[in-house]
C-alpha cells in the first residue's frame, strides 16, 4: 500500500548545497567580442526592452542562463559541454539591467565597464531587491522560472506573459554568428574526415568504442580553436548502435567488427560555434538489407535539405517528409526529426525543431538538425545528421547544410535514389570537397571523392 505524500517547499537550493566544495572563482564569466556575437549587447538590450513595454510589462525576469548568455554576450563554465554562466537576469522596460549572480563571477564584466557594482543582486538578496521595485508587471518563463522565484514574483507582482521573448531573438542567428558557423563547421569536417579516413582503414583488431572516441577528439584537439565536446559522444557499433543515447563505458565498450555498421554521434565547442554531426559507416560490403534502410533514411535527410519552406513552414510538417520513405515499409524510428541548435551555446536550444510536436515557423538564420534514423535493437542503428540553417534570397527561405563531411557511399543504394536525390548527393560532397579538400593529405581525399 503506498502511502500518502506530502510536498514540503523548502527554501534552499540543494544541489548548490552539494556543490558547495567547488570554487567560484574559477568560473568567473567572459564577453564575447563583437565579431563573434556581431551584434552589440546594448542594442540586444533595446530590442528586448522595448518588447517589454509593447507587452505591457514592466520587467523580464530572465531565468534561462542561456538567454543571459545571448542577451548580455556573455559566456562561462558552470556546466559541461555547453558555456553557460550560471545567472539570472532582470531588465526593465527602460533599459536597465540587473544580473543575479555571486559577485565573485563577475570580476571580469566589471572590468570591462560591462556591468556596474549597483547592477548585481546576490541571488540570497533577490527578494528583498524585488520588494523595492515600484513598477507591477512582470514577464517570466514558464520553461525555466522554478515554482520558488514564480512565488516570490508573484506575491508582490501582476504576471503579464509567460514566455521569454529572447528565446526567438536567440533562434535567429545574424549574418556574423551564420559566417563562424559555416567556419567552425569547416574545421570540423576536416577533423571528422580525417577521422572517417583514419577508422575505415584500420585493421580492426584491437579498434574499441572507446578508442574511437578518443581518436575523434584527438583530431579536434588539433585545432586551436577547438575547446571541448558540445556533448557525450555516441560511439556505437553494431548492436550498441540501436541505442539512440548509447554512451560507451568501460563496462559496455564493444570491439568495432569489420561486419558491423558503425554509428558515430559527435560535436564540438569552438571559439565561435557549435557542431552536431552524426555519421554511420561500414568497413566490408553490407546486405541489401542495411543498404535499403540506409538509403531509406538518406532520402529522408535529402528530403529535409530540399524542402520548399513556403509550403512546408514548421517543424510538425516537416517531420512527415523526413519518414515517409520508411513508413512505406512500415519502418520509423523514435526520436524527434530536428532540434534547434544554439551558437556557441547549448548543442540542443529552441524553440524551433523538426518535429510532430513544433509548429514554430522556421525564420531566415534559424538551425536546426537533420537526424533521421532507424534503429533495430540488438542488430544495429542508421543515423545520418547535419545541422543545415534557414536563409534567404529575394523572399525565398530554404535551408543551407552547415555540415560538411562525407556520407559513407557504400552503404547507398542507388537504385532506390532518384535523379534529383543523386544530383544533390553529386553537389554536396562536390562542396564538401571544395571546402575541405585543401586542409586533407592525398588519400584523405578519397573519403570525400
């Protein structure tokens, strides 16, 4: 018999109480220069403002650190693989802004004039801050905002909106922050090409999940610009493969078989951009059954990177096009088509995706994933992914791949692909080539011819 249970609010942070051992001072906060945010955080500043007054409101309690990031130009070290500075912030209708942090993280933004002493609120003096302001209308964020701050907003202040407007400015990447993308995602292709040549030619013996992994990082450690992985790296062969958020462990690690697929999730954190990319590779001839569902699942990718954005605005019926090659053989898979991408930011960031469930409308500088797959537990998984971005030329928005790295030819079919699927296939490694091929040792060049 399962007993009643009570929910007590409790007034402190727990997890903060875990990490107490861990210094501050180490996690101090850093600007991002213009020519990598391309757009000046005080301008940012009056935009959001403004929205604020249009709405009604008087305040914005920005409780997503991420949108702190974007709106101030801000980044930190507060969790892995993403840059996120662990804060809050509040901005007023005015243009003021007032930063909820421990002073100690600080230090930096002082310095450079960004952020005065009178703007920092210490998170334990949040409500007696809050008690002083005159003004009664606030907007929060349902997404993020915990149940305790909604409280505490709530008891002195009018709720007007629970949606954080900078979620959308965020989502729509300006012409600087698309140019460091295409650019970090060059110098990522290079390193997963070398990696995709280096892999389908080793003998195999003593090749382990684990080894792969690390050799890929090896690859990006090579560039300066490179920082740390933008999340765990799937590294699955064969039957570890068919699980969707694999990460290899010690325990679980798998010799890579020359017989079995190989699937390969990664990304990384650059100085100026975010990459996710996804590829599945074969080292022997496969049966006509993994080059079906292979082919299967390209066309469905080739399907998104071409489609009219006109017709196909959003996310839920974008979805339909990346499947329907599957479904026609009852095949699916289950997991989402897309998901937003941040910039320099969180790999996984919305609010747009492609998706059953998103009906947000895809705007120029928007990215997003193009991840469809198939996963047979047991056996093996097919996962063929790209981050590709919305642009736009005399009115017409269409997507543009951000990722350049080759698709294993010998898992397609190519019988199962039409004239424009192969003419699209044709120009993409044509540009992968034009892109990389100058920064590849001769042979390296194979993997991409």
């Amino acid at each position: 018999m399962v007993k009643k249970l009570t929910l007590k609010q409790i007034d402190q942070n727990l997890v903060d109480k875990i990490l107490k051992f861990r210094s501050i001072k180490n996690r101090k906060f850093f600007s991002l220069p213009d020519s990598v945010s391309g757009n000046n955080y005080k301008s940012k500043i009056s935009v959001v403002s403004k929205i604020i007054k249009d709405s009604g409101a008087d305040y914005l309690f920005i409780s997503a650190p991420e949108n702190v990031a974007w709106i101030l130009n801000i980044r930190g070290s507060d969790v892995p693989f993403s840059p996120i500075p662990n804060c809050n912030c509040i901005i007023t209708k005015d243009k003021e802004i007032y930063l909820i942090s421990e002073k100690e993280k600080i230090s930096k933004l002082i310095n450079e004039k960004k952020i005065r002493k009178n703007q920092i609120i210490v998170p334990k003096e949040l409500e007696k801050f809050l008690d002083n302001l005159k003004e009664n209308k606030f907007i929060i964020d349902s997404k993020t905002c915990s149940i305790f701050k909604e409280k505490i907003i709530s008891r002195r202040f009018n709720i007007k909106s629970h949606v954080d407007p900078c979620y959308l400015l965020k989502a729509r990447k300006n012409s600087t922050e698309i140019k460091n993308m295409i650019k970090s995602h060059i110098e990522d292709g290079v390193a997963l090409t070398k990696f995709l040549f280096w892999i389908k030619n080793q003998k195999h013996k003593r090749l382990t999940e684990l080894k792969a992994e690390k050799k890929l990082e090896n690859f990006r450690k090579k560039n300066k610009s490179y920082l740390y992985p933008s999340f765990n790296t799937i590294a699955g062969t064969g039957p570890n493969g068919a699980i969707i958020h694999y990460r290899a462990t010690k325990k679980s690690d798998k010799k890579i078989k020359k017989k079995d697929i190989f699937l390969c999730d990664s990304g990384g954190q650059y100085k100026y951009g975010t990459t996710d990319v996804t590829r599945t590779i074969c080292f022997a001839t496969q049966p006509k059954k993994i080059k079906k569902i292979f082919t299967l699942v390209l066309k469905g990718h080739i399907s998104v990177a071409l489609s009219d954005l006109k017709k196909i605005n959003t996310g839920n019926k974008l979805d339909y096009f990346a499947r329907k090659f599957l479904k026609k053989f009852k095949l699916n898979y289950k997991h989402g088509t897309g998901h937003g991408v941040g910039y320099f930011l969180n790999v996984h960031e919305g609010p747009q995706a492609i998706s059953k469930f998103n009906n947000i409308k895809f705007q120029k500088g928007m990215i997003l994933s193009n991840e469809p797959g198939y996963y047979q537990e047991g056996k093996f998984g097919i996962r063929i992914e790209n981050l590709i971005y919305v642009n736009k030329l005399k009115e017409k928005l269409f997507f543009e791949n951000l990722t350049m790295a080759p698709i294993d030819k010998d898992l397609i079919d190519y019988n199962l692909l039409t004239r424009k699927e192969k003419d699209y296939l044709f120009d993409y490694h044509l540009k992968v080539y034009s892109k990389l091929s100058k920064y590849l040792k001769t042979d390296e060049k194979k993997v991409v011819n």
